[in-house]
C-alpha cells in the first residue's frame, strides 16, 4: 500500500489532507463507490505539497499503538479514510482499485495457488481479495501492527477477513518471517508493504523502516520461498510524483539478479494517491506455465458466479496493465523484449474480450 507524507488538521469542520508531492495532479473520481457524492475540485496546490481536503466532524478513532498513530476518518467523497501517522492509507471509495490489483493479477496468473503469503496490508483488503479463489487452501498474513488489524475489523466492510479459518494470522517482522519460512512452500506471494522512503518538509528523501523489504537479501528470501512456479506481487511507487521511477527500475533489476525469469511493472489508477497512479513488480519464477487467457476467463466468470465479483479487476487487465507510457516502458525494459503473459498479447486481448 502506498504510503505518502502529509499533514493533517481539523480547521473548523474541514479536514486538510497535504499529499507530499512536487507538481500539481489531475484527479478523476471513481465510480467504485456510487453511494457517495462526486468528487469535485478539492485539490490545491501548496509548495512541495498538495492537499486533499475531507469536509467532516472530528475523526472518528484516533489511537496511538506502539509504532505509529492510527486514525479513521469520514469523508462525503471518499467515505471512511485509514490515515496511519498522519498518511493516507486507503479510502473506502477507491481501495479496491489497488487491492484487487494486487491480489488477482498474481492469483490468476498462476494455475493453482493453494498456499498464499501477505506480508503487511494491515487493512486486510488485499486478504480479502485472495480469500476468493477457491483453489487457496492456506494464506498466512504477516503485519506488525496488531492494533492496526483491529482496527479496521471494526471500521472496514472487509474487515471479518481474518475469520477466514484458511487464514493464519502472524503478528511478525515481514522480514524475519520471510527469513525463517519454509524453501519452496507459497505458490503466490503479496507484498502489500508502506513505501521505502518519503519525504521531508523541504522535499528531502528519508529512508523509512520498511526499506528492509526491498533490500537485496530480503528479495531473495521471496525467491527462496515460492515454488517452482511462483509468483511474487509488490508494491512499487508511482511512475513520476513524487517518485522518479529509478526506485522500481532497480527493484526490478534485482529480482531479476535473484533468479526470476520476469518482472514486470504494472500500473493502477487511483484517485487518493498522488497522480492518480501506484504500481506494482509482478514476478515470476517460471512465466512459462502461466495460465492461459481462456482459464482466467473462466476463473473470473466462476467468482462472478458464486458472488465473489470485482469492480476494478477483470481479465484484460492480465495484460493491459502492463501497458506504460512509451517513455516509462523505455526507462524500466530498454531494448528488451517484453514477455508477456503469452506469445502474443493482442491475441490475449481478443480472446478474453470474445467470453
């Protein structure tokens, strides 16, 4: 989940929310949520920061736990808003657009995950997301925070996730417990982990705790850990603000020094983050077995079926969203030869569009 500073005050009854970010954005609102009003032009520009302004009464939770403050409010556009140490983590209105994306990419991508590692989402949407498929037999969820889950199993629709009794939920350092899990056990992996870095006031970058993450041995232990054909999904910045994208280019280059046959960068619109973008590293250990776009087709259609739909995600998107802007896709692949999820992507396009 992407994580931004910003600052946060109560003026009379409008909450102000300064994304941390170094040019002026667009916003365009989301459907996903069509109880809640239109978004209307609440976006202003403020030095290095940009602001979000939530028009509400008081917070409705506040809590210091033993690492960061945990707030919840309500917003007339965005509905009810998890802000951890004074940064927006996910807003009712458009979390699905980046939770579903990282959990149904990876899990349809592979043939049968069974065994499911989350490390972080606190939030427990992107549990929520993987909890569909019926092939999942087992999902550990690792999150430091305790008191983060608790949380948001009062405040969230998705909140009862962890009754799932598939889930085995571990109150870890992701980490360690990556460092000590099994070689070889997961199928699908998720890593729905804070930003490795931020910025200061005077637009200075700041490492932050969860660098650890992305760190070359930790990258590795992700490899160590999948099966033969696993598949890993991270959380890797926006395309321009405030990242410059040389962090995910990097990122990617090291799984694939690690051992995977591909990554690749996709990208998710979504109206609370800065530029209305996030992205993600999809990884795979043995892209040759990925599942054909016909199987997807009819996994999607299965959990459609058996009330478990999406509103963000659907099959296209299993190559569309690895579709960047040619400037983007030059800086992260060069002259590489892009391998997509099969030999030829517009016949993958046709195909699903065809069911």
């Amino acid at each position: 989940m992407v994580r931004y500073s910003l600052a946060f005050s109560l003026i009379a009854s409008c909450f102000t929310t300064a994304l941390q970010c170094s040019a002026v954005r667009a916003i365009s609102s989301s459907t996903s949520m069509s109880a809640l009003p239109e978004v209307g032009e609440l976006f202003e520009e403020t030095g290095f920061y940009q602001s979000i302004r939530l028009f509400d009464e008081p917070p409705l939770f506040t809590k210091q736990s033993a690492f960061q403050r945990i707030e919840v409010v309500r917003s007339p556009y965005y509905g009810k808003v998890l802000v951890l140490d004074g940064v927006l983590q996910l807003t009712e209105r458009d979390a699905n657009a980046y939770n579903e994306m990282m959990a149904h990419l990876p899990m349809f991508q592979h043939r049968l995950p069974k065994r499911v590692l989350v490390i972080g989402g606190g939030d427990g949407y992107v549990l929520s997301e993987v909890l569909k498929h019926e092939s999942v037999l087992s999902v550990d969820h690792v999150d430091l925070d305790v008191e983060v889950i608790e949380t948001c199993r009062k405040f969230f629709s998705w909140g009862d996730a962890w009754k799932d009794p598939r889930v085995t939920l571990h109150i870890a350092d992701g980490a360690e417990f990556v460092r000590n899990a099994p070689t070889g056990y997961y199928d699908v992996i998720v890593q729905d982990s804070s930003d490795p870095w931020g910025w200061d006031e005077s637009g200075n970058m700041v490492e932050l705790p969860s660098k650890v993450l992305y760190a070359r041995e930790h990258f590795e232990n992700l490899y160590r850990i999948l099966g033969q054909d696993g598949i890993l999904n991270i959380q890797a910045e926006t395309l321009q603000i405030p990242s410059d994208f040389a962090g995910a280019t990097e990122w990617r280059q090291t799984l694939l020094d690690v051992g995977f046959s591909s990554s690749r960068y996709g990208s998710i619109l979504i109206s609370s983050y800065p530029t209305g973008q996030i992205g993600f590293l999809m990884s795979e250990k043995n892209p040759d077995v990925s599942t054909s776009p016909r199987d997807i087709q009819q996994r999607f259609t299965a959990l459609k079926m058996v009330g478990k739909p999406t509103s963000y995600y659907h099959p296209r998107l299993q190559v569309g969203a690895f579709d960047l802007p040619y400037w983007a896709e030059q800086q992260m692949y060069g002259d590489e030869t892009i391998k997509s999820v099969c030999d030829n992507p517009s016949h993958q396009h046709d195909e699903i569009a065809d069911q």
